[in-house]
C-alpha cells in the first residue's frame, strides 16, 4: 500500500523522504505543495527534481476521503459528510464570517465520552482517525472552497477541534495535524487560531502544554461533581477540581491569557441563577486567585432522543448576566447551521441504520472501565 503523506507533519515528511534518499529541502518543498498550494498530482510540483517525482508517484499517494454528502445551510454554512471506512461516517462543519473562516474538524468516529446532550455521543464510539483522517478534513475543505469562491487566498483562518469525539483521547494522531495547522510551510495558523475542545482528560490537558500549546476550551457543563458526573461522565474519572487545576497550570504556556469555558445551556437542568452563582464561586473563589477564563453559553441543540430542552433565550441572558456582573465576559453562541443539523452537539455521522448501538455502548463502558 502506498504512503499517505497528509499523515506526516513535517519532522515526519522529512523522515520519509530521507528514507527515500532525499535531503531535508525537498521535504519542505512538498510540503508546500501539498498544504500551502493543495496539489495532489505530483506531477505538477515542478520545483521538485524528476527522480522524485517518479519516486512519489511510485510510492506515495495524497488520500482523500470520499464524499458521501454536503448540506448548505440558508445562513452561509457547510456540512460534510465523509466516509471513514466499515461503516463509519465523520462530519466536518465550514462556518464562514465576515472577518474570517472557521472548520470545525472531528478527531474520533464517534465518542467515549457519552454526554446526554451531543448526538455524537449517543452514538457510542467507534475508532480513533489517523492523522491523514485529521488533516483530510482541512486539504479537502481548503481546496475545494478556494475553488469554489475563484481564490488562491487562504478561505480557512480558524480550526475548532469541536467536531465529532474527544480530541485528547485521540492524543496521539491529534499532535502532528495540529504542527501541520501551525507550521508556516503548511497552513500557517496562529496558535490562538487553533483551538482543542475537550471534556477534561486531565493528563492529556498537562501533554498538551508541552508538546503543542494551542488555544483551550474546556466543555464544562455543570459547576459541581454531581451535576458534571451526569452531563458528563468523564467528570467521574477527573473531576473539577482536578480539571481546575490543569487549565491553571495551561495558562502558563496557553497562546491565550484565559481558558473559554463552554456551557450548553439545558432547560431546567443547569441554567438556573444558583447555577451560575456557583459557577462564579468556581471560577472565582474566595481563597483562591480566580481562574482567567471566559465563558461562552450554547443554547442546546435539540436532537431525536435527548429527552432534553433549550433553555428559553430569556433564561440563557439572565444567566450571562449574572456572569456579566461578576466580571466574567461572557458570550452567547450564535447558532449556526441547525437547518442542516451542523450545530454544535448535532453532529452523528450516520450513514445507516446502527443495529449494534448496544455494542457500540458496551465498548464505551469498556474505555471508561
């Protein structure tokens, strides 16, 4: 089987093509073609030397994930739908702004997370991508819209790891796709450009500060154990105080000064005003240095089988308020593509009727063990 090059970073790319008998340069000058100019066909890198050219075509190939949809919600965003093998489907959401473009990339098929609130989760869990399944979603997405909008510019200036599954419990693979996000001979991003999404593994939080400090956002949920244990189980395993501590000890190497804390909104479970007072005395308290953070609410988006509600737009600004009047800034999250079932939480991949959820769920439990 040929090699799939997007599963390199560079420091990768550069051992391969040494392995090949090539210096380190050529290296860096496929990169570029393959992440900066998005050329697949290595016949057309014409920097590159013939015998190369021969070599790659030989033994490498840039493989891109099949297509199985794409829905284009009424207010500009754009859903995938891609195959990832046996049944598996990932999704990957494009949400443009008027001051930028954001991809929101999955890490898992599925998730071992099992929050009641994210469809993904309901799901269960299938496997971990590859790196090259990673970067997929971000060469496809950047080269199709730079054709699609008649630009060579760059279209995409934001990755959100928010997308289907945990980032931090895919460490591994995640760590290379995020350098190639960074790497000035790939895309290029800004480290506050880049942003990891996670439930709290704490050790994977601590790795990560070392290895590829990029901006954090914490999926919270809840400001106590018994509350977070029910919304999201991984709590049961770290928990906040424990979660606390690891996003104090991120913000010395954080591109960021804070930590954005995300809160879905959920009618009658957590949106009342003691929650958001206990949230304030978390984040806040009175012993303590408070936490630099922000939070950003999500009204939540409903989906088949939550046995969940939206909290009521009244109710959601009433608790910012509160958050507000503490000093805390505080974002409501605009929902974007819901038409299409592109919003956050509503992310499946479904791509048949699942008969082995039961399965699936036992070996959620099994990870959790």
């Amino acid at each position: 089987m040929k090699t799939n090059l997007l599963d390199f970073d560079l420091d990768g790319l550069v051992v391969w093509c040494q392995a090949q008998g090539e210096k380190k340069f050529r290296a860096v000058q496929l990169f570029r073609w393959i992440h900066q100019k998005g050329v697949a066909d290595f016949a057309q890198m014409t920097d590159l030397a013939k015998s190369l050219r021969l070599t790659l075509q030989d033994k490498a190939e840039l493989r891109a994930l099949p297509v199985l949809s794409r829905h284009d919600s009424s207010d500009g965003t754009i859903k995938w739908m891609f195959s990832v093998g046996e049944g598996n489907a990932i999704e990957t959401v494009f949400i443009p702004e008027t001051d930028r473009g954001t991809l929101c990339i999955s890490s898992q098929a599925g998730c071992a997370v099992g929050c009641p609130f994210c469809s993904t989760g309901a799901q269960g869990f299938s496997r971990n991508l590859s790196t090259a399944e990673i970067l997929a979603q971000l060469w496809f997405a950047e080269t199709s819209l730079r054709r699609e909008f008649g630009t060579h510019e760059r279209v995409i200036s934001n990755v959100v790891m928010m997308g289907m599954g945990e980032p931090l419990q895919n460490y591994s693979a995640l760590v290379p796709a995020l350098k190639t996000m960074l790497d000035d001979h790939g895309y290029g991003m800004s480290r506050r450009r880049v942003t990891v999404s996670t439930s709290g593994v704490v050790p994977m939080i601590q790795r990560l500060s070392q290895d590829c400090p990029v901006a954090l956002a914490v999926s919270l949920h809840a400001p106590d154990d018994a509350l977070r244990n029910r919304l999201v189980p991984l709590n049961l395993k770290y928990p906040l105080a424990e979660l606390l501590q690891a996003c104090r000890d991120y913000l010395a190497y954080a591109p960021r000064d804070f930590i954005t804390f995300e809160y879905c909104m959920l009618d009658g479970e957590n949106d009342s005003d003691a929650h958001a007072r206990a949230l304030i005395a978390l984040v806040r308290p009175a012993h303590d240095e408070p936490l630099p953070c922000k939070f950003n609410l999500i009204p939540f988006n409903p989906f088949p089988a939550s046995g969940l509600l939206r909290s009521p737009p009244e109710r959601v600004k009433a608790f910012a308020s509160l958050l507000s009047d503490a000093g805390i800034v505080t974002t409501i999250r605009k929902t974007r593509g819901d038409d299409i079932a592109a919003a956050c939480g509503q992310l499946a991949g479904d791509i048949q009727d699942r008969t082995d959820v039961a399965g699936r769920r036992a070996r959620t439990e099994r990870i959790h063990a």
